[in-house]
C-alpha cells in the first residue's frame, strides 16, 4: 500500500473529522469530545486521507455503538497524544474511548480475525488495521 506524503495541518484535520461527526453524536445523545496534546507539531507529513479514514471509522463506530441513558448522556472521546519524536519522524498515539459497554476480553482476539465477505472479497478490518499501523509508522515532520 502506498502512503501519500503530503503537509497538513493536524489540529484542522482532527476538528474537521469531528466536526462532520458532531451533528450524529447529538442524535444519539452523545457528548463528543476531543484533546489533543500541545506538543504534537501541527504542521506534519504524511497520509491525511488514510489518517481520515480511520479516525472517522474509529469515532463513528464508537458513536454508532454507545447508548445513552435517558438520566445520564453518553460520551465519546478521542485523544492524540505524542509518543517520540526522533529526528523528522513523529509518532503519535491515537485513543477513541466512550462510555459503552466495550467488548467481552474473551472477543477482543477476534477483532481482527480474517472473515469473509459474502462477496468473497478481503476483510475490512485487516485494511483498517493495516492501515492504521502505516498511518502511524509513516506520519512524520
């Protein structure tokens, strides 16, 4: 898989992704929050698209999947944090949490198992893992 290496901001890139979630949280009921660590560069080079894709995947899925309570709303919340920064390459850490009721740690192995499409073709999953990890491995400064 090919990584683009462009300039973005990342700041705008995370508020914009929220922003277009924002109006489905409040739907369900659902604060949406997200904090991102002052030391992350704002300027970066790497994968904007794909680092897009799988936030988006990543926060709607927890929105999608987060109940609230009629005496108590919801929360979903996304953090960056920076791990290292080493010579041009930024490595960052990205944590979406929320207040449902999370997955059995008896399931958590299957997560990423490979499973078919009825149409035969590769898992999703296994992309979007695999796709984070080049995100990560390749977001650099």
């Amino acid at each position: 898989m090919t990584m683009e290496q462009v300039s973005y901001s990342h700041r705008q890139l995370v508020f914009g992704i929220l922003k277009t979630l924002v109006v489905r949280a409040s739907q369900n009921n659902l604060d949406l929050t997200y904090d991102v660590d002052p030391e992350i560069p704002d300027q970066l080079i790497g994968d904007s698209l794909r680092l897009r894709q799988v936030i988006t995947n990543l926060v709607g899925n927890a929105i999608k999947f987060t109940p609230s309570k009629m005496s108590r709303k919801g929360h979903v919340a996304l953090t960056c944090r920076l791990v290292s920064i080493q010579d041009a390459t930024v490595t960052l850490e990205f944590c979406v949490s929320d207040t449902g009721i999370g997955i059995a740690r008896d399931k958590l192995s299957m997560i990423f198992d490979t499973f078919a499409q009825a149409d035969g073709s590769t898992t999703r999953v296994r992309l979007l893992t695999r796709m984070l990890h080049l995100v990560l491995v390749n977001i650099t400064d």
